[in-house]
C-alpha cells in the first residue's frame, strides 16, 4: 500500500484551498487552451532580485568590515541594504491590503 503525500508536487491544476480551478478560457488566470497558467510573475521576478541584492549588500557589507574598507563602503552597502529591506517590508504590507 503506497501512502499519498499530501505536499508532493503532482502538476496539478488544484487551488492551494483544494479545489480546482475552471478549464474555461475566459476565466481568469486560464491561458489559451483552458489550462491554468501557474507561471512565474513579475512580481516574483522583483521580489528574488531584491532578496539576492539584499543579501549581496550585507556580504559586501560584513566583508567591508572585516578587511578595514573606507567608510564610503560601509556607507554605500548600507544604504542598498535599508533600502532594499524597507521596498521589501513596503510591498509585504501592500500586497496584503
């Protein structure tokens, strides 16, 4: 007796609520040929980028540190860390309104 696993991946076209989502075309998120479209948005595409700079600024800042770098460095690996962290918390809290 094979035991199911109720977080495998299986491709199919089931709603994270556990229903199905219409095969009609002009339903929204259905693509041409009725099959829901589960593709990477430009949102996501943001979102990774601002994580990888983000986590990018805070090597570079730690790195700064540790070799003695100038204070124009720390300054500038900061800078792109806050600012990446507040657009990060700035579109959490906008896309749960």
């Amino acid at each position: 007796m094979t035991a199911t696993d109720p977080y495998r991946f299986d491709g199919g076209t089931r709603n994270f609520d556990g229903g199905t989502r219409s095969t009609d075309p002009a339903a929204p998120g259905a693509t041409r040929d009725g099959v829901a479209g589960d593709g990477v948005t430009r949102s996501d595409v943001v979102r990774t980028a601002l994580w990888l700079v983000l986590v990018i600024s805070t090597v570079g800042n730690m790195a700064a540190s540790l070799s003695g770098a100038s204070t124009r460095i720390h300054l500038v690996c900061g800078a792109v860390t806050a600012l990446c962290a507040t657009v990060l918390v700035l579109r959490h809290l906008r896309g749960r309104r």
